[in-house]
C-alpha cells in the first residue's frame, strides 16, 4: 500500500481532534473491521494523545457477519442478548465520543434472502432505538472511511492497484495531502457551508420543488422554523465542535413528515444492508411512498420502505453541489458516506430534532408532534442530477432559485 505512515497518522489526527473533537476525559467507543487493525490502532493513540479517559473498541467482520446470515437462524439473529443490551445501557451511561471507520464490502450478503437480513435488521433495531434516541443530540460523532481490499475491487475490478486508487480518492475527499494543512482547510470548508446555510435558513422557504428531465417532479414541505444545517455540530453538553461525516458536502434540514407529493428518481445505487439497489425511483403521495420501481433490488427496496410505520416518509432533504470533490472524483463509491455527498440526496426514515429551535430538549414524541419523522431507518438516496433545479418557495408565494443544473445558483 502507498500510503505513508506519515499521512495515515496525519488523516487519523485529523478524524480524532477535527471529526470527532475527543474531549479530556472522555470515552471513546472505537467502531472498525478487523481488517483495519493498524488504522485502529492509531486512531486509538490519537484518542489518547486527545486526553481520553477510556477507548473501547468493536470490531466487525464481513466475513463472519455473511456467514452468520448463512448459516444461523433468523429467530437467534434476530435476538438481542442481554449483554449486548447491558453494552447499549453502558453507552447511555457514558455517553461516549463514537468513531466508525467504515470499510464495507458493498456485495458482503449478496446472495442472502433479503427478507431474512430486513427481518433480523428491524427486530433487532427496535429493540436498540430507545438507547440510540437516549443519546441524540448528546454526545459527538464521526464517520470516516478506510479501504478495504472488496470494496476497492468492486469500485475499481480491473485494476491492479484498486486499494491505493481508493486511498488517493478517500484522502482527495477528506482534504488530506502530505504537505497541506487539513485543520486550516476544513475550517474554510466549513465556513463556507455555514455561510449557504445562513442564507437558506433567512429565506424562510414553506416549500422545494424539484425537478429534472430524468422524471423526478417532487414538491416537499418545509417544518417552520426548523433551521438548515451542515458540516459541523455542537455538543451541547460540553460545547465541542464536531464533524459527523468526514467527507461531507451537504446542508441539510428535515421536511414535514408526511407533506410531500411526486417521484423522485436516483441517479445512483444505494447500497443497503451490504446489497445493492439500483436503476430506481419512488412516488410519494400524501407524504408517504405509495410506489417503487427499481431496476436491480427491488424487493429489497419494498422492504426497506415498510421497515415501520414511518420508514415510507422522508426524514431528511440535503443539498450538495455537483462540484463536489466527491463527484469529482468520477465513479460511485458503493458506500453511502460517500455517494450521498457526490449530489443532492433525501432520506427515507427517521428526521434530526435537533434543526428545531429547543430540539434537543425535546423527546421524540415532543418532536414528531413538530413535524419530525421517526423510524428505525435513515436511508439516503442520491437524486442530484446534472440538470436538477430547486426553488424555494415562501410563504407568500414568491419564489427563488436555489439549484440550477444541479448546483447552486
């Protein structure tokens, strides 16, 4: 592999003091594959380095988790073990700095029923979801990303040097060189999303429209009041500053949960639940999903939007020009940190409460009764095509251009 120790040390500084900002004194829980044990172990130092009180680690495995789906019985993987609900108890307790590295194999079940990996998917995540929803909003977050030897193949299969390809690719994105300064740059980056969001967030827009010659003509409601964000987040409980998605492009906001009309038309597969859907679209009517079309995955994406009650509506719309430097790297990452940054995306599933104004006070409930959506999905998907245009419209009526031929006005 190419990539030198030196930047390697330098990009995983850079995901423990820019991404998550790990705190003195805080625990730090460490999520990667076992195959990235060397990038573990320096993020590790890093966190420590960074003052942190304990790094607990948890490892994953393609490998095992397909053979696990293989071979085990739905009713026993879909059991959540009291230990593993005593870990999620401890994480409540800790409320602990999280680092995932993701490093997936994009076909890792292919082949697998996917009714089997939907059904263990959603038992399993009602039983986790009041432990994910004790800690929104309360402690700080990242996700970063290190190849692996199938996900370089499937994004580069004829090349003999795919892993070094993805690295220079990964690196590119996160802003991360030998000889330049990747705090200075993201501070800038930023800056200049911050600046996008000011200006949306004055506008007051009630409404999106959508649409482009591919077939998407989508209109959505906006939550009053409910802000534009993007990049960074502050933890309000210690006030530190941090950057959920390392690479991230987006300013994003939750919709009006079940406020929304028309099709919407990918313009990029979606890898979900290690499996592949493409070729699609969906129409909404009434604010909810009412139909689905894809070329490849569509069963798998029928599933996925009857998860819940709420899985059928849109808990997320995020605007990202096409000038990203994730687009412009020029091929589909499989992997969703990435290609939702690549072009404007929606997600199906659960909204933020914390864009309300007193958000992060508030319960679910609370939130959902302000329009926010709930559910055990976040599923996004890319529909920034080169010709999208979105206008905004206000509350009396007049109108504005935010997108034109898939970037900003």
């Amino acid at each position: 592999m190419s990539v030198s120790d030196k930047l390697l040390r330098k990009y995983a500084e850079l995901i423990v003091r820019t991404g998550a900002n790990v705190q003195a004194g805080q625990v730090v829980r460490l999520t990667a594959s076992v195959e990235q044990y060397r990038f573990a172990e320096l993020l590790t130092e890093e966190c420590y380095k960074a003052g942190a009180k304990k790094v607990n680690v948890e490892w994953t495995s393609d490998a095992l988790n397909r053979l696990n789906f293989t071979y085990a019985d739905e009713e026993v993987l879909s059991e959540v073990l009291p230990w593993e609900e005593e870990k999620m108890k401890q994480v409540v307790k800790d409320l602990p700095c999280r680092i995932f590295i993701v490093s997936d194999d994009p076909d890792a079940l292919s082949g697998i029923d996917p009714k089997k990996i939907s059904n263990v998917s959603q038992r399993r995540n009602k039983v986790f979801k009041p432990y994910r929803n004790a800690i929104d909003g309360k402690h700080q977050w990242v996700i970063a990303a290190h190849p692996s030897e199938k996900w370089a193949q499937k994004v580069f299969p004829d090349a003999a040097d795919a892993v070094d390809r993805l690295w220079d690719a990964i690196l590119k994105t996160v802003r991360v060189t030998e000889d330049n300064d990747p705090v200075a740059e993201w501070k800038a980056h930023t800056d200049f999303i911050a600046k996008k969001a000011e200006w949306l967030n004055a506008q007051g827009f009630s409404f999106l429209e959508y649409k482009s010659s591919n077939g998407t003509d989508f209109r959505v409601e906006l939550i009053p009041g409910a802000r534009w964000e993007g990049a960074g987040i502050h933890n309000p409980l210690n006030g530190a500053f941090y950057i959920p998605n390392m690479p991230t492009e987006e300013i994003f906001t939750s919709p009006y949960a079940g406020r929304c009309e028309g099709t919407l038309v990918a313009v990029k597969p979606l890898s979900w639940n290690s499996q592949i859907i493409d070729g699609f679209s969906i129409t909404f009517e009434n604010g909810r999903a009412v139909s689905c079309k894809a070329e490849k995955g569509q069963e798998l994406l029928e599933k996925m939007i009857k998860m819940d009650e709420c899985a059928c509506m849109l808990g997320e719309v995020a605007l990202v020009p096409k000038e990203s430097p994730v687009n412009q790297c020029g091929f589909l990452f499989y992997e969703t940190l990435f290609d939702e940054n690549a072009c404007c995306h929606v997600a199906l599933g659960e909204g933020f409460k914390e864009v309300l104004p007193g958000g992060d006070d508030m319960t679910v409930e609370q939130a959902q009764e302000h329009g926010i959506n709930d559910s055990i999905i976040h599923v996004d998907f890319m529909v920034g095509a080169d010709d999208l245009s979105i206008d905004g419209i206000r509350p009396d009526g007049s109108r504005a251009p935010i997108f034109q031929n898939g970037t900003w006005v």
